[in-house]
C-alpha cells in the first residue's frame, strides 16, 4: 500500500460534497468534501505503489475540467487510470445532483 | 414499413426487472426503505474505518463495509443494515461488526421506550475478517447476543442474494433471524465451498462444480430443506415487498432456533458413510418433517 498526497491550486468556487464507489477489486472509493483554502487536496491509499505520476497526471486532467476547491479522498483497490476518470466524473454528477 | 419487436414475455419481463444483487450496499439499504425515509447513520464521511487494515497494508474503507440506515419499512420505525460484500468480501472486522451490533442494540432500546422499531440486515459475508480475526470474533458474538435482545421485539429478518453469499459467522446470525429471505444465486452456508475443498479434499467437496455447490447451499435448497423462509427472484421490488410481508405477518409460531430437537432428529437420520446428495436431503428432512 502507498499513501500519496498532492496540492493543486483550485478556483474560487467550492466543490460539493459526494461519495462514490467502492474498494472492491479493480474499483476505488472516493470522498470530495469542500476545501477551505481555494486549493485542491487530494490524499490517495492505493493498493498498488509506484504510480503517483499517474495518479498527479489522472488528476491534473481531472482538475483542468472540474477546478472547484475540493478535499479529494481516494481509498484505491488497483483501479486503471480509465476507471479512476471514469469514477471522479461520476463523482462530480453526483456532486450536483 | 414499421418494425415490431417480437420479445418474448420472459424477455420483457426480465428487462423490466430491478436487479437487487447489482445493487451496492448503500442502494439495497435504500431500496428497503420507504421512499425518501433512508437516513444512514456513521456514514463515509464520519470517516468510522478500520484502523487495522492499514497497518497491515491493506487500502480501508471510510464506511468499513456496512450500511446502517435508519428510515420506515411500511410507515412503521425501523433500521437497515447492509453488508458490502465487495469490500474484504463482506468480511466482519470490528468497526463494521460494531456498527451492526450497536444499530441492533438502539434498536432493541426503542423497541423498549414503546417505539417499535422493525430491523432488515442485508447480508454478504465471508464470515469473520482475517486481518481482525480476535476482534471479529468477539463483536460477532455481541451481534448474536443483539439479535436474539432484538427479536423478542420485532422479526429480525435477513436477506440473502448473492453474488457473495453468506458464510461463516454471519450464516450463524442467518440462523438466528426470525425471517430469512433468499435468492436461487444466493448461497447460505457455515463452511465455503473452497474451504471445504482445501480442508477435506476434493472427493468430500468440489467447489469447482456450481451446480453441485448450489445444489447443497443455494437458495432453492435452503428454502426447500427450512433455513430460508422466502425464495424470491432477483428483483429489487419483490425482494422489498417480500421483507414487508414478513413484517405484517408478525412474530411466528415458533423460531428456527426453537426447533432444535426437529433439526438435531433430522441430523442424526443422516447416514454419514455416504455422500449425501442435495435431493437426499429433502427427501430426509421430508420423512422427519415432525
């Protein structure tokens, strides 16, 4: 298991809260709660070590779409980058529905 | 020229169908409960988790893998609790087996203040989790000790439908229930299917073989031989109004638990120098059925 953890900065406007998926295999669990400090957090545990770059450049991409200032929690059980993009969008409808 | 699909009604019909097993935990909580009634208790975002799993290198779970849900069942008070079976396999460490015990607990107390309160657990469970092994022991005993509190009170009925199953621990707290609810894929069964296979070889059990499996631990035979009192298909609407049903049916005659000396003469008409076969079950339970 690896923790990782990156700083990005954010637009003014707050991201809402939401919750997705699931730690099951393949799959992971993300929590978006509001950041206080017009920057983006975002704490990964993944299963799998020796991907952060992955992981910064899924969430730069992520982030260039969806800059609201969020604390982004991830609990990672050896998603692909493709399922990782695939559950932050959901997360992001979730938000707003 | 207009094209009419020609389906056939077992086709409409299945498409027309809500799959209660595709649900995660958190929908199938939310799918028992009247509409709009789903209220979760210790949520992700209380941020419960096991603290155990990682130190042991093992990524958590911010709800730990259990749902509990407060909310109405027909208009009437009542509490859900919904295992994940994709998590750890549904697997009992503390926090989550904590979490069922304590909703278990609150509930019985309101039971006890005039607030009848109805309880459901939705079950997928490999049984006890590893990781935490003496701690998951001791809290499942705590959730047994709840249940049996809990059921003087109110049916306690458990729904069981796959894809995981429910195993270990957790078929011992089926057992206990007032009221189980099955599925066909769903399996109930102390000891799976693998760890048979490991600790007593393939000849006495081959998890490899499905329908053999199914034959001695699904739904259909569970439901036939009296562990399971409903046996639904896999349809979100008909699992929730069979849990209802069950609620406006009321206290039975007699618990499965109260039956021991009927399961205790069924199981020594067992010859156990042969393989018994799903069928000679039945059969064997059909000639005690006193």
């Amino acid at each position: 298991m690896e923790i990782l953890a990156f700083e990005f900065p954010a637009a003014a406007e707050k991201a809402r809260r939401a919750h997705i998926g699931v730690v099951g295999s393949g799959d992971l669990e993300i929590l978006m709660d509001p950041s206080t400090d017009a920057k983006t957090h975002a704490k990964i545990q993944t299963s799998v070590a020796g991907f952060a770059t992955t992981w910064k450049a899924v969430l730069e991409r992520f982030l260039a779409q969806h800059p609201e200032a969020a604390n982004i929690e991830i609990n990672d059980f050896g998603a692909t980058p493709g399922t990782v993009a695939l559950r932050l969008q959901q997360m992001v409808e979730v938000s707003r529905s | 020229m207009t094209f009419t699909p020609t389906l056939s009604k077992d086709v409409l019909e299945l498409s027309s169908r809500r799959s209660y097993i595709e649900l995660n935990a958190r929908d199938r909580a939310r799918q028992l409960l009247d509409d709009g009634t789903f209220h979760e208790l210790l949520g992700p975002f209380d941020r419960v988790e096991s603290p155990w799993l990682p130190i042991q290198g093992i990524v958590p779970q911010a709800d730990d893998g259990c749902v509990v849900a407060k909310g109405k069942i027909d208009g009437q008070p009542a509490v859900v609790i919904a295992m994940e079976g994709k998590f750890q396999g549904g697997s009992i460490g503390e926090v989550c087996g904590m979490k069922m015990a304590e909703a278990f607990r609150l509930a019985r107390q309101d039971n006890e203040k005039g607030i009848p309160t109805r309880a459901v657990l939705s079950l997928e469970s490999g049984g006890v989790r590893l990781q935490e092994a003496n701690m998951g022991e001791l809290v499942i005993a705590e959730i047994y000790a709840e249940m049996v509190a809990l059921r003087k009170y109110t049916p306690l009925i458990v729904v069981i439908t796959g894809p995981t199953g429910c195993f270990g621990g957790m078929s011992l707290a089926a057992g206990l229930a007032t009221y189980v609810v099955m599925t066909r894929q769903a399996r109930l069964s102390m000891n799976g299917p693998e760890v048979i296979e490991q600790e007593a070889g393939k000849a006495e059990f081959e998890a490899s073989n499905k329908p053999f499996v199914w034959s001695v631990n699904g739904g259909a035979q569970r439901y036939a031989t009296g562990f399971a009192d409903v046996l639904v298909e896999d349809d979100a609407v008909a699992i929730t109004a069979a849990v209802r049903d069950l609620f406006r049916k009321g206290q039975p005659a007699q618990l499965r638990t109260d039956q021991y000396e009927l399961f205790i003469k069924r199981l020594s008409s067992l010859d156990t120098s042969k393989q018994w076969t799903g069928e000679d079950i039945r059969n064997a339970w059909k000639e005690n059925a006193q």
